[in-house]
C-alpha cells in the first residue's frame, strides 16, 4: 500500500501486463538500404483496475496498437529506431493513458 501524509484511504495501483512482436526486413545491400530497414510491430498492453478506498473507479485498460518504424544503422556500434504506435483497439479510462503521453 501507499500511503502519503494528510491522505485518508489506502491505494493499490492495478496490475499492468504488456506484450509485444515485431517484424523486420533486409532490403538488402542497394544504395542507402544496407543501413535502413523497415520494422513492423504489434503492441498489446492490459492494466487491472486500481484498488483500495482512495482508488479511482476510472482507472484500467485494453490496448492494442500497430507501431510501423524504420531501424537505421549509423555505424557498427550504433543504430536509431524511430516508430509511431497507432491505436487498433482499445478500451481506455481517463486516467490510463498511452506510455510517455501528458506525464504519464
């Protein structure tokens, strides 16, 4: 439990369960495309309801999401991934949010 002074109740955040896969391709040696490759993922995430006295009733979630990205190499020792994860399904709360999104 976790408790802060001057609060009155108990509070238990939800359990959060999060899973992932992904695909990548070699497009193979042509031109710029040694360095570049494509990346395709699916993002699944499933968060509890928060529990205790001081809990909010809007609080869980169910998200699917599709992440298309691109990975490049920069050298031997060094790479950037960049993707954008779009929303396929989901049943979300007001306060469960996408990871990274308003402070989250």
């Amino acid at each position: 439990m976790f408790t802060r002074d001057g609060a009155t109740g108990s509070y238990r955040p939800g359990s959060e369960a999060d899973a992932g896969a992904g695909l990548t391709y070699d497009l193979g040696k042509a031109a710029v495309f040694d360095r570049i490759a494509p990346v395709l993922q699916l993002l699944g995430s499933w968060r509890v309801r928060d529990s205790g006295t001081a809990a909010s009733l809007n609080s869980g979630c169910r998200r699917l999401l599709i992440a298309p990205g691109v990975n490049v190499r920069i050298d031997n020792k060094a790479r950037i991934f960049l993707d954008a994860e779009v929303p396929v399904l989901q049943y979300v709360k007001p306060t469960c949010r996408p990871p990274g999104m308003w402070g989250s």
